[in-house]
C-alpha cells in the first residue's frame, strides 16, 4: 500500500510518499481502507516537534474509510461498515495518510450514509468544539436538538474549522450563535455555517455589538485567540458564564483583571481533545455521531468550510497549506477510495 511517513521531524520536505506492507490490526483493532483523511494543525505541529519513539510516523489524526478486517476480541459484523476516525495517531505510529490504518475499535465510529469526506472533518475539530460547548458550569454535559435553546454563544473566529464546528453543533443544539470574523468573506463563511449573528471585528465593537444582542452576557465564549480577546471576553460574560480556549493564535501569554472575573464567578477553560477527560471526550463522540445521523452537521463552502482536496502525493503541499492557516479544510483523499 501506499503512505505518508516522515522519519525525522522538520518542515513538509520530511513527508515521504512509500510503500509499506498493509498492517495487521491487533487485538482490540480494526484496519481501515481510509478514503479520506483529515489534516489538522496538530498534525504539523507534530511533524515538527513530537518525538518519533518508532523511528517513523505516519501522519493523519482524522479520517474516514471502511473497515477491512479485525483483530482478536473485535465483533467481525464491524467488516464493511463505513467510520470515521478520531486521534489515529496520537501515541501510535499508523496515522490516517495512507491508503491503510489500524486503531482501536473504540476510535473508529460508524458513519452510515455520510459522506467519507465529512467524515475526515469530524475529529479534532467537532471534539474540540464539543468540549467548548459543555465544559461550563451553565453549559449542559452532552449535546442535542434544545440542549442550548436559552443560551447564547460567541465564537471568535467563526471561520476557523473549529469555530465552524462550534457554530454548527451550537445552532443544531437551538443556541443563539454569535460570530466574529476578519473580513466580508469570512463573515460569508460564518452565516453559511448558521451563525445567528456575525460581527467582522475590524470594522465594528465587538463589546458593543454583542451587548446590544445579550444585554446580560454571553454564556460561554470559544476562543481562538484568548491573548488579543480577553479584555473583550471579560466584558461579555455574564454571571457564571465561561471562556473556552483551544488555541494560543496571537499570543502564548493572557493577563486577566481578577476582581471582575471573580465578581461574575467566572471560568476560563483550557481545552487540548487529546488530554480532555475520558468521559468527557466519550460523550463528545456520541452527541458528534448523533448530530451526523440526524443530518445536522455539512462541510464545503456552502456550509462555511471550504474543502481543499490533495492527493497522497501532493501531502507536503496538504500540510505546507494548513501552516499557512488557509481558510477550510484540507483533506488527503488516497487512491483506495471508492
């Protein structure tokens, strides 16, 4: 088969296009003919930095694709069902940038009629956004139709996979969805996504804006960039409400003024989907699925996220995209597609 593997970290030049024998999925494991893989930021970052303990990596957190065969102790009806994948690589060495993929059976999700491609989109970004929408303390624990149908959620970037991720699972749990974007043209992608209302910060106050629509405060907040936003942040909460942060875009440091945030029983949440509790990220999985079978989460350009489609040899250019912080998605898409 073919795959990706970088064998030394380094910029995109280290992502190598070879032919590996198709692996045997282990006990607990299935193998996966991926159609689709999803790449993240994490997955440069990683390229870059994390170590190799095997000597190699194959790069790809997020995918989708149909399952071949199963290890020991895995149901054999999993055969032919169609999944995607969440964290295929995060401590293992078979990511999902290659035409093969094992993981654990707990890690591949079935996702009936969906398409492979939205599949490859629901990982990192879905999760990550789930934890942002629950972990508040008046933030319910899982998501469905009416979960947030009094609450009111700022996201800031609502253009990012993330934020558009945010905006899609808050307005399918009934959430009045505010936005902030950069531009026209995010603003476009944000309201596709169903943001209620979108605010391109250059050009207005984002505090002034959001109070005209929740005079009494937003009740969370997902953050992409607490270091430029937290003065605003602190002015828009309202009592008990919270700051979910899952990036450090515009800066590595934040200072909070204490005596405000502690009079609004504030929370400032740090959200990384790798090291998020257990149960936590189980429930994300189910209330993620649940939001697909019920045909409430898209992808492409007309729901806000436009896809950038690379081959698995065009992988550097894939990741050198992401980098570059382009707006959408990238995917991989391999030649075992069907």
């Amino acid at each position: 088969m073919k795959a990706i593997v970088y064998e030394r970290t380094g910029d995109p030049s280290v992502l190598q296009l070879v032919d590996r024998p198709v692996p045997e999925p282990g006990p607990g494991e299935v193998l996966v003919r991926v159609a689709v893989s999803g790449v993240n930021p994490t997955d440069w970052k990683a390229r870059r930095q994390w170590p190799l303990p095997a000597g190699w990596q194959t790069p790809g957190q997020d995918g989708a694709g149909v399952v071949e065969a199963v290890g020991e102790g895995v149901d054999r009806q999993w055969i032919g069902e169609r999944v995607w994948l969440w964290e295929a690589a995060w401590h293992r060495t078979w990511g999902t940038a290659a035409e093969y993929t094992v993981i654990p059976v707990r890690q591949a999700v079935r996702l009936g009629d969906a398409s492979f491609e939205l599949g490859a989109c629901l990982g990192i970004p879905f999760l990550t956004a789930h934890r942002c929408l629950t972990a508040g303390e008046l933030m319910p624990d899982k998501l469905h139709a009416g979960a947030l149908s009094d609450h009111v959620v700022l996201v800031q970037g609502g253009a990012g996979a993330v934020g558009n991720a945010a905006i899609q699972l808050a307005r399918w749990a009934d959430a009045c969805v505010i936005a902030t974007v950069s531009s026209p043209e995010k603003a476009q992608l944000a309201a596709a996504a169903g943001a209620s209302f979108v605010i391109d910060y250059r050009q207005q106050d984002v505090v002034e804006e959001v109070r005209k629509i929740a005079p009494d405060g937003v009740h969370t907040i997902v953050e992409v960039s607490a270091a430029r936003n937290a003065a605003a942040d602190v002015q828009l909460l309202r009592t008990g409400g919270a700051v979910c942060v899952y990036a450090d875009d515009g800066g590595t440091e934040v200072s909070l003024p204490l005596r405000p945030l502690m009079v609004l029983n504030a929370r400032w949440q740090f959200v990384l989907i790798y090291t998020e509790p257990k149960a936590a990220k189980a429930q994300a999985v189910a209330d993620v699925a649940a939001a697909v079978a019920q045909g409430a989460v898209r992808v492409g350009e007309e729901a806000g996220l436009p896809l950038h489609r690379h081959s698995l040899a065009s992988a550097q250019a894939a990741h050198e995209a992401v980098e570059n912080s382009v707006v959408g998605k990238v995917l991989i898409t391999t030649s075992a597609t069907e």
